[in-house]
C-alpha cells in the first residue's frame, strides 16, 4: 500500500508492507523509495504519525544510502577494461552490443552482451544479473556436493542481493545466497555452503555447530576471517 504524509520540509511517500514481525522497521532503498514494514494491527494514522514524526532521520537515511552507492560505483568501475574477479580471478571487462545479456570468459577477459552497452547503469544490471546466474549454477554444484556430505535435504535455493550478509537459512529449509560469492575465491563460497547447510542440523552457533563446519572444512576460520576483511571489496556499485 502507497501512502503520503505531509511533514516538515517536504512531504513523505512510502510503501507500507505488512508483515509478522512486532515492531515498526523503516527502510530506505534505491531510488528514493521508503518501506515501512509494520504488524497487521498497526493502525494506518499511527503509522503516517510515526513517518511524519522520523522525516529527518528518513532523509538521512537515504542521503546516506546515496553516499554509499556513490561510493561503491568509485570503488567497482565497470568501464571497458575494467577489472572484475570471477571466483577469485581477475578478469578485464569488454563490453559488447547484443540482443540478450550473456557472460563469457575467454583467457583473461570477460566478455559481457547486452543491449546499449554504452550506459553504465545497464551495464551494473547486466553484470550483476549474469554473475547472479553463475552464482547459483556453482552454489547448487557444491549444494549436492556437501548436502549428502552432512546427511541434510534441503527446500528453495536463492540468490540474494545482501548487503550484511552472505546466507541465510529458514525455518522450511531454504537457503538464500549472496550473489556477489561468486566473485569470492571457491573456498570462501564452499565456506558459506556448508555454514548454511549445518545450520539445517544446529539452527544456531554452538560449539557443536562449529564442530560440524570444521568437520567439513578445517580451514573455515580462514575463509570465515578472509569475508569479513574482503567483502566489501566484491561487487559492482
């Protein structure tokens, strides 16, 4: 549901989104649009109230998401040559004219299709369309690998656009992904694999979860380690 209210220095659209959860969660995202997830017995002029009331700190929100964006473009160029890694591997951009969006290596380049390869925001939606695609072609290929590894079955695998985090799993066995792993080394994208997959026998962080992911992967405090430290160079803006 769309709604408007007026507050001070300008007035405030959002979507109001309905949800389980206890508590009233605002959210800004690209583009200027703001969500506000609230319980089903919110009342709608307490809800308008509570917008109308946190107006500046949701501009903030969103210059501040702004910023980041601004940022992370700088830091991830996709211009012609520009460096992408590919499961670890770097590989230099070429950008190519065509009716569908396709990724392909070929030696050291990526060759990325797709039609008006002259915008650049094309390009980003492109490229992160394509690595999505890889992405859940290898995270499945590892999924069958481990999953009888570890006895467990698994529902719905998802790829994810995450900003904190680099799985999930749910109550009914699914799994969500981050796509940007498969920019990751092979090693960081089996760690997040198998963390998941153990979380399908200990939904929590015990020892015994612990034990398990070691069991599968003795080095995992390594690659557990390398995320924290490197994620936040994976992506394109």
């Amino acid at each position: 549901m769309k709604r408007s209210v007026r507050a001070a220095g300008g007035s405030i659209d959002y979507v109001l989104i309905r949800s389980r959860r206890g508590d009233v969660l605002l959210k800004a995202l690209p583009g200027g649009e703001t969500r506000v997830y609230a319980p089903g017995w919110a009342r709608i002029r307490d809800l308008d109230a509570l917008v109308c009331e946190r107006a500046e700190e949701i501009r903030r929100m969103h210059a501040e998401l702004e910023s980041n964006i601004a940022r992370n473009r700088l830091a991830h160029p996709v211009e012609e040559g520009s460096r992408i890694c590919i499961e670890g591997a770097p590989y230099a951009l070429k950008r190519l004219p065509g009716a569908r969006v396709s990724l392909r290596l070929a030696g050291d380049a990526c060759l990325l299709t797709l039609p008006e390869p002259e915008d650049e925001e094309r390009v980003r939606e492109a490229l992160k369309r394509a690595l999505s695609q890889l992405a859940l072609e290898r995270i499945r290929e590892r999924l069958q690998y481990y999953a009888p590894r570890l006895g467990v079955e698994f529902g719905r695998v998802a790829i994810r656009d995450q900003r904190t985090r680099w799985g999930s799993c749910s109550s009914k066995r699914n799994l969500n992904f981050n796509w940007k792993l498969i920019m990751a080394p092979p090693e960081a994208l089996n760690y997040v694999v198998i963390h998941e997959l153990c979380h399908l026998i200990e939904f929590n962080h015990s020892p015994r979860f612990w034990r398990l992911v070691e069991g599968q992967m003795p080095e995992c405090e390594f690659w557990k380690k390398w995320l924290k430290e490197h994620g936040k160079e994976l992506g394109v803006g």
